[in-house]
C-alpha cells in the first residue's frame, strides 16, 4: 500500500476514496480543511508563534479551557469571578482569562489530605 500525502486520503482504509470526492464536489481543498492553508488566520498565527521564545508562549488560559481542565461549568467560573472566589484572572479588553501560574498555584493550595481541611504544609512536632 502506498503512502499518500494528501491528509484527506490518510482517513482509515475504504473511505479515503469518498472523502476525496466529497472535497472535490464541494470544491475544498485539504490544506483549507485541515488548516494548513497559508493564507488562513490560523497558519499565519502558528508561524508567529514560531518566532517567539520561550518566554512569550502562551501561558494563559480561557474560560473554557480553564472549566474544560477542572471538569466544571464555565458558569461555575462566571459566578467564582463574581464571589471573589476561584483564581485571579486577567480581564483585557472585556475578556477573561488566567494565567497558567496563577492557575497553577490555585491548585496546589487547595490539595487536601482528608475532607476535614486543607493539606498541612508544615511538620507536626513530636
């Protein structure tokens, strides 16, 4: 069996086929459907991404992610936000979202050993 390149032909065996005549039907190239278009926003936001260090990755998080991540509602986090509950956050423009570390340490201050409180940090004296 051959190797294709194209990565609408690479779907599982027998409806490699039929995927490449749908796309041809619907006159849509792979590389648009898969993102690998140049000229779309995606690629042209991946290629900065490449020319940026280490330090100006992304380090945040959305809503979304953030409940995705936690398994809870992102209303959850709305009404967090509103309670001054939940980690800090950034709000940019009338958007929210939260910084990794800050996500990061949120969680590790809320490790618990039992369900009668939070996990001792310091050594019980004998």
């Amino acid at each position: 069996m051959s190797q294709l390149s194209d990565p609408a032909e690479r779907i599982d065996g027998g409806s490699d086929r039929l995927v490449s005549q749908v796309l041809s039907c619907l006159s849509i190239s792979s590389p648009t459907l898969f993102g690998e278009n140049p000229g779309s926003s995606t690629h042209r936001l991946a290629s900065q991404r490449a020319k940026w260090g280490p330090d100006m990755s992304m380090r945040h998080l959305d809503q979304n992610q953030l409940a995705e991540r936690w398994n809870v509602s992102p209303r959850t986090l709305e009404r967090w936000r509103w309670l001054g509950a939940g980690p800090v956050y950034l709000k940019l423009g009338g958007r929210v979202s939260y910084r990794l570390e800050d996500v990061e340490h949120y969680e590790g201050t809320h490790l618990h050993a039992n369900t009668s409180g939070p996990l001792r940090t310091e050594k019980i004296k004998s």
